[in-house]
C-alpha cells in the first residue's frame, strides 16, 4: 500500500468516508460480541481510532511481538486474550459479507470462500466427493480450474483446540494461518461457508476501485437491534 501507508496503517485508510477498520468493524455486528484488534506499525492511531469508535465498547489490542511473523503468528499472538472458546478470525484489509461472517460464527472450524475467476492470485478451496474441505491450493498456474473457482477469503473459524497444533515456518519466513486450517482439518470438519461478497483491498489500484463498490449492501451502516 506504499505510499499510502507511510504515515497511516492499512485499516485506517479511507474507504467511501470511513476507514477500512470502521467497515471491518461493522460487518462482524451479530456475529461477535467482543473484538480483538492485533497492531504493529502505527498501533498509536489505531489505538485512537478504537478508542473514539462506537462500534464494539469490549474490545482489545494485541500487539505482534517482537515483529511481524505472519498471520499465524498474529493468531497466535491473541491466544491469551480470548475470551471465549470459539472465535472469528479476519484480514484486516479485506472486507465480507455481514451475513456470510454471521453463518461463519455458528460453526466450530470453518472458513469463507467466494468464487473468483482470478483464483491464481489466491488460494483455491478444494473438496472431496462429499463436498466436505479437503485442503488449500495456494496460487495455482492459471488454467489449473474451471473458472470461476472457490476462494480462500482469509476468513475463519476457530475454537481454541486449534492451538493444539504447532506450526512451522513457512519457505518466506512466515508462520501461516491456513496451515492451521490444515492441521485442524485432520481432526475437525471444516466448514466451507459460501459468500457472495468479498472485497480484498491490498494495493492502491485496489483502494481506489473500491470506492464504487456497494460495500453498505453487504454491511449495514445502521447499528443491528
């Protein structure tokens, strides 16, 4: 996101009027009842923007220490801040479905998929013969499916036997949260949750486009009763 985040970190930055992190916020109304917010670069502002929003009064930050290691290793740092035994885990610069994230929730072990003709840019879902997960295939060679295919969107469900497992890091240096997937689908059913919406926003090009997606259709902005 260079050089849009030099001074700003990601979850901050201006999507339609509101940051990235207020939208992210909004779409996991009725699915959780506290937040876990993990920071790094630029963790004052994110501590402000929490502090001043109205969205989630229980919520908590998690800082990465000492660095960044990956999304595992993210996941990994909030261990001891849970509160519950179950949990959803999201990006923080990709945006769902409100409704998708509120399915996801009622699952023990799951993850979001949405069907992208681009899948070689991300990891395809594949199924076996009942339909249940099978595993990630991780930006394969366009042409190695039908397109379009299911998508990993970086959303999931958790409950705390997924730190039963321990991960290895993998070949660029990173602890990786769909390893997690991995090892729990040995011993747990993985729910493949369908969604039609989802919004990943990892570069400027994709920020900008953004701008005119209908993301209120998909989050509602009016606080859920």
């Amino acid at each position: 996101m260079r050089p849009l985040t030099l001074d700003k970190p990601k979850p901050l930055l201006e999507l339609q009027d509101r940051p990235i992190l207020a939208w992210s916020l909004m779409s996991l109304r009725g699915a959780v009842d506290r937040v876990l917010v993990v920071v790094h670069h630029l963790k004052e502002q994110i501590a402000e923007f929490m502090a001043a929003q109205d969205i989630f009064a229980d919520y908590r930050l998690v800082e990465q220490r000492p660095e960044p290691l990956g999304t595992g290793h993210a996941l990994l740092c909030c261990r001891d801040q849970l509160a519950s035994d179950g949990f959803l885990v999201i990006n923080g610069d990709d945006l769902y479905s409100a409704a998708a994230l509120r399915e996801l929730s009622r699952r023990d072990f799951g993850l979001l998929s949405t069907a992208r003709a681009d899948y070689e840019h991300y990891g395809v879902v594949l199924r076996n013969e009942a339909g249940g997960f099978l595993r990630i295939d991780e930006k394969p060679p366009p042409g190695t499916y039908s397109a379009p295919a299911a998508c990993n969107s970086g959303a999931y469900k958790f409950t705390r036997a997924v730190f039963d497992y321990r991960l290895s890091m993998s070949d660029r240096g990173e602890f990786e949260i769909t390893d997690f997937v991995s090892a729990a689908a040995r011993d747990h059913a993985i729910a493949v949750v369908e969604s039609p919406f989802w919004l990943p926003i990892g570069d400027p090009a994709a920020l900008a486009a953004a701008q005119s997606v209908d993301v209120a259709r998909w989050i509602p902005q009016a606080p859920s009763r």
